[in-house]
C-alpha cells in the first residue's frame, strides 16, 4: 500500500485513454434513465393523455434534483465523494428496475395511480442526479479537462443513442400488439443494465487507473478530505492516515465556497442561461407545441433525436483549439445571443414546416452541448484540487437551476392554447 504525496505529473499518463471511455460510460449511465423517460414519452402520452406527462414528469425531476444538490453542494468538502457516486449510480438501478415492475403490475394501465407511482419514482431520478451529476464533475474537475468533456459527451450520446433506438423500436413494433409498451419495456431493461455497469466501473475500476490515481493522490496532497475512500479503494493511504503530522506552515489554504462562487459567478450565470432556454423548450415544447405534420407521430421522436444528436456531435467541437470559447465575455455573449431561438420557435411553429423546426432543434442542441462543455472545462483552471471539486458541485447546482427553471417557464408556452389543462 503506497502513500499519497502527488508529486509532479508524469511524463507517460497512463490509463488516459482508459480513463476517457469510463468517464464516457459514467456520463452514459448518469443520464439514460431519465433520457429514457423522455424517449418513451409518445407512450405516457397514450397512457396519460391528459396529464401533460412531459411536462409533468421533468417538473417533478427538478426540485428533488436542486434541493439535494443544494445540500451535496454545501457539505461537500465532507462528503465522501466514492460513497456518494455509488449512491447515486445504485439509485438510478433501483429506480430504473421499479418502473418496469410498475408497469408489469399495472399491465400497462393508464390512471391516476399509476401516474402518481411514476412521478414517485422520477423523483428518486432526481436525487440519483445531484449524487451522480455533481459528485463526478467534482470529481473530475481536478483531472484532465479531456474527462469532463468525455463525461459531458456520455450525457448527451444518452440522448442520442436512446432516440437512435426509440426509432429503430417504434417501426419495428409499430404495427405489433401493445407495440409502444413493448419499446418502453426494451429501453428501461437496457437502462437498468447499463446503471449496473457504472455501479461496477466506478467502484472497481476506475479507481485503480494510474492516472486516475495519481489526480487523486495529488488532490489529498492539496488537502482534499473527498477522495480518501477512492484512494483507499486502489490501495492508497494519505500521509494522514499513515500518522505523518505536516508542520502548521504547510497547513493547505482553500478559497470558501462563496469565495469561489463570486470569482466564477460568470461561469454559473452562462450554465444558468443555458439551461433556461433549453429546458424552456426541451421537451415540452416539441411534444406539445409543434402541431401536426407530415411525419404524423413520428414527428416529435425526430425531433428529439435530432436534438440528441447535434447536442453530441457540439460537445466534441471544443476539442477543435479554434472552435472552443475560451473568453469569458465571448462565452456569455454567445449564450445571451441563444434566447434569439425563443421568437424563432415560436414562428416558426405558428408558420413554418417541419423542416425548419428540424433545423432549429438541430441548432438548439447544437449550441447547447458546445457551450456547456466550454464552459465547464475552463471554469476549473488555476485552482487546487479541493477548489476545483468544490466549484465543480457549484457549477452543477447553477445548472440544475437553470434546468429547474426552464421546466417552469415551459409552461408558459400553454397560455392561449385550447384544453391546455
């Protein structure tokens, strides 16, 4: 068992790559379960046709998501961030499992019991969230900023991949009996499947790469109390835990969580702004707001998937040098630029085809994932380990924020609508 000291970086960075694809799979798992909800929506909507399930759904998601990120985000230098993650990662399992065996119990029946044992369960989604979403980008703020930005594409390809195979399973089962249930059955077994992979990974895994040990290492060195449970887990020991006493003029200074939020209150506004406009219009708005067309009820499944998909091609931009936002006043001029997009749907739902709404949600998603990773890799930089956890959690939260607004401000788009409740 080896000592923590985190002393220079090496020259050969092993378990890079390794690490890349886990932090991508992480990513996967912290948001198929909830993406998967969202794909399957064209099936709550014949179950629950008059409850608004997307609406209804995300709005639920939301509180239990900020509130226990509030809390995580407070306490966070005492929180073991190893515990919190598999936490997070089995709820999402647990929960995932639970609504296959609601739907089993039910026999696939719509009503108000049901849909209440739904929203139960997405709220569990929402508390698997802030365990998973803000204990990992902690995590990895203080690594590579190639993690963070694999983690982010893990999130959206979620998105991506869940509608690639929402598509494939509605023509394969449209004209079957109980063809929807039999999709929404598919998706929540391969969620659950894929929860119990990050469980593994990031327990056994992940934190015996070399790389990843030596952040680690580095991080308890700056005087980070978060990692000791994942060092202990690759065989690692503090200096602290060994009995080393450092003398009182190597006692580690770390900027206060307020402190850190004021010098990146820029960094949470445009995550903030992001994430309003979005969720302002994802999902609600294209399930609900779009009218009919031409693809009939395939139309709204095209339009999140090209969401999902633009969302998961922006967020490997940032790794082209000249494409990636680095300034802070570019980054929030960009983001201000974006609400330009809520005039434009609106017209373009009242007067445009399909195809200009495919483009718009394409540049909505585009957008998106672009500014999200930009910002998130470069908010980090300049601070120590501790620091760079703590603002990971704080950033995290000012999302969920905005997401949490977003989903309220949705509904705006119902007023005037005819039987909009």
């Amino acid at each position: 068992m080896t000592i923590a000291d985190g002393g220079e970086l090496p020259a050969r960075l092993e378990g890079k790559f390794c690490a890349m694809v886990v932090c991508w799979i992480l990513g996967f798992g912290s948001l198929i379960s909830w993406n998967s909800m969202l794909t399957i929506g064209d099936y709550f909507y014949n179950l629950f046709p008059n409850y608004h399930p997307s609406r209804v759904l995300t709005l639920v998601y939301q509180p239990f998501a900020l509130g226990t990120m509030a809390i995580l985000a407070y306490n966070e230098s005492r929180i073991d961030t190893r515990r919190r993650n598999i936490i997070g990662y089995l709820l999402f399992f647990a929960s995932t499992f639970m609504l296959i065996v609601l739907d089993l119990a039910t026999s696939g029946r719509g009503g108000i019991g049901p849909f209440i044992g739904i929203c139960a369960i997405v709220g569990c989604f929402g508390v698997a969230d802030a365990h998973v979403q803000g204990g990992m980008v902690g995590d990895l703020s203080f690594m590579l900023p190639d993690f963070i930005q694999s983690f982010f594409a893990g999130l959206a390809a979620s998105g991506a991949l869940t509608s690639a195979l929402r598509l494939i399973t509605k023509a394969a089962f449209e004209k079957s009996d109980n063809g929807l249930r039999k999709g929404a059955m598919l998706f929540l077994a391969i969620s659950t499947f894929f929860e119990f992979l990050c469980v593994l990974l990031y327990a056994f895994f992940f934190p015996k790469l070399p790389i990843v040990k030596y952040f680690r290492s580095k991080a308890a060195s700056e005087g980070s109390k978060t990692v000791k449970a994942d060092l202990a887990a690759a065989g690692i020991r503090t200096k602290e835990d060994q009995g080393v006493l450092q003398p009182s003029a190597s006692v580690i200074f770390r900027l206060s969580n307020k402190q850190l939020f004021l010098q990146n209150i820029d960094y949470g506004l445009d995550l903030f702004l992001i994430y309003v406009l979005t969720l302002s219009i994802f999902p609600g708005f294209l399930y609900e707001n779009t009218g009919e067309h031409k693809l009939g009820t395939w139309y709204p499944l095209v339009l999140i998937a090209a969401y999902n998909v633009w969302d998961l091609i922006s967020r490997y931009l940032p790794l082209v040098k000249f494409l990636k936002i680095e300034s802070r006043k570019g980054l929030m001029i960009a983001i201000l630029s974006r609400f330009l997009l809520i005039p434009a749907f609106y017209f373009t739902a009242k007067y445009g085809d399909q195809g200009w709404m495919i483009l718009l949600v394409s540049f909505l998603g585009l957008t998106n994932g672009h500014l999200t990773v930009c910002v998130m890799t470069a908010a980090p930089k300049g601070y120590k380990g501790p620091e760079q956890n703590a603002l990971g959690n704080l950033l995290v939260l000012c999302l969920l924020a905005g997401i949490f607004s977003g989903v309220a401000l949705d509904w705006l788009w119902l007023i005037g609508k005819k039987n909009a409740f």
